[in-house]
C-alpha cells in the first residue's frame, strides 16, 4: 500500500453501494486516500459530499471517470482546467479521443480499474 495519500476525484458518483463509483470511494478511502466526488445528483459517500456540476476543485492529483465516452466531452475542459497529474479510465469509460488531449496537456491517461490498482498496490 502506498502511503502516500492522492487526492482523488471521482466523476460518477453515486450513493448506489452497487455502482463502481461507489466502491471505489469506499476503497479509496479504506487505503488512506482523500478522495472529492462529483455525480448526476448531490447525496454522500461515508460523509464525503457528492457535488453536481463542475466545481473548483484544488491539488487533485487523480480523477478516476465512471462515466461514459459518449457523456466524457462535456467534461473535457473541466478535467483538464484541474490539472491531474493522471486520469483513470475505467472499464467501459476508454477513449482516445480524449486521451490524446490529456497527452497533450501532460496529463497521463491510464485504461485500468481503480479497484483492481488500489488491491495490487499499483494505485
């Protein structure tokens, strides 16, 4: 486990227990992680507010995105007005198109699971 903690933004969020976003923050969280949650609808994870809209945000280190790419380019401008040192892109959330913007901009895009990279130590 690292033990530095990653400010972690999480685009998707939700209070269902059932979504990956939910597990994630839960996960995030349990790993010594500060975490900022973004979503469709204002609700709470384990105390930690979930936001609507595109709020201004500071020292996020990572954005991991559980939305999909045909609902990602809203959210282009924002991501990268955040200046991540990296975006996770869940199963299901891939894009290249998007991912080549954030190369371009020195942010590092990376295809993999949040869940799974918390679990092996990889986060």
């Amino acid at each position: 486990m690292n033990t530095e903690s990653k400010k972690t933004l999480i685009i998707g969020a939700s209070e269902n227990p059932d979504r990956y976003a939910n597990r994630a923050a839960r996960s995030l969280l349990r790993y010594g992680h500060s975490i900022e949650l973004v979503g469709l609808r204002k609700g709470q994870i384990e105390g930690h507010p979930i936001q609507t809209g595109k709020p201004e945000l500071e020292a996020i280190d990572t954005i991991t995105l559980y939305v999909g790419s045909r609902n990602q380019s809203d959210l282009y401008d924002y991501v990268k007005s955040l200046k991540p040192k990296r975006v996770i892109f869940n199963p299901g959330t891939e894009n290249p198109e998007f991912e080549r913007q954030l190369k371009a901009e020195g942010i590092q895009p990376v295809e993999g699971c949040t869940l799974v990279m918390l679990s092996v130590g990889t986060y």
